[in-house]
C-alpha cells in the first residue's frame, strides 16, 4: 500500500501515445496513454490483437490506490456517434481481453449474438490477471525500478472490474 508519498512516474521509453477518448468531441474519461507492450508480462503477448491503456490512478474497494494501471482490452465494431452501442463482454466470460478466443463462432454479421456491424464490442481484462492487465508479473505503479507486484498485488473485487 502506498503512503503519502507522491504518484510515481512513468517510464518515457515504455509509452507512445496520449488518448482522450471522445463521442462527437465530448471528452469522456480522463486522457490515458496507451503502451506498445509490456515489457515485464510474458503474458500479456498471448493476445495477439489487443490495446492496452494506462490509467492514472484507480483506487480499489479496498482503499488500496494503484498508480500507473495497465488495463487490457480489445474492440470490434465501430462505437457509434452517440456511444450508445457498446456491448461489454466481462472477461470472466473470455478468460482474457480477447472475446473472439472464447465467443467467435457468435460474432461476426447480422444475425450472430454479437452483430459487429450493430455493436461496439468490448472487453476488458480483469484487474489481477496477467494477460495485460495490472497484475503480479506487472511492475508497482507501472515504475521498473520498484520490481513487480508478485504475491505483493492488493486483492480486487468484481466492484473494481465494474468501476
């Protein structure tokens, strides 16, 4: 658990590019940055085709607040102009961020349970796991030189996934 000392930094070599997510050029979240990889997560390699954004600062249920927080996602479809065709696909229903390792036979067109051409299709990895998401083979608040989280990670609760 961190104390009173101040967010950590990120590391410049790690991150590429600042995103603000908009629907019609109305800012929706804080502005994230997005990694190319993570360097220190063998298993985050394992999903060939998802993004991973980093946000600022996520205080758990717990109290607990992580800096820095990797967080594992893949899209299909295109969100529409007023952002109210988003379908979210829990990770414990995929095992990871990519939704189409365990439900592509039920995407694609129309007709199929998840109709890209009708949704917006997305799913996040849950906290803890390692498949790109903050984790205990990620790095404490995303800074290299304080190690990983190892048995150290702070328990999550299905209210943090939902947050």
């Amino acid at each position: 658990m961190r104390g009173t000392d101040s967010p950590p930094t990120k590391a410049p070599s790690v991150y590429t590019t600042s995103y603000t997510p908009t629907v019609e050029g109305e800012q929706l979240l804080n502005p994230v940055e997005r990694v190319a990889c993570q360097p220190e997560n063998p298993f985050s390699k394992l999903i060939t085709d998802q993004s991973i954004a980093i946000v600022p600062s996520f205080t758990l249920e717990s109290g607990v607040t992580l800096y820095n927080v990797p967080v594992a996602y893949t899209t299909k479809g295109k969100l529409s102009p007023t952002g109210d065709n988003a379908l979210v696909v829990c990770h414990a229903l995929s095992g990871s961020a990519d939704v189409s390792d365990w439900w592509g036979p039920l995407l694609g067109g129309p007709g199929q349970a998840f109709d890209v051409t009708r949704f917006f299709i997305i799913c996040l990895n849950s906290l803890g796991s390692p498949y790109g998401t903050a984790s205990a083979v990620t790095y404490k608040d995303g800074d290299k030189s304080r190690g990983l989280y190892g048995p150290e990670f702070p328990l999550t609760t299905i209210r943090d996934d939902v947050k």
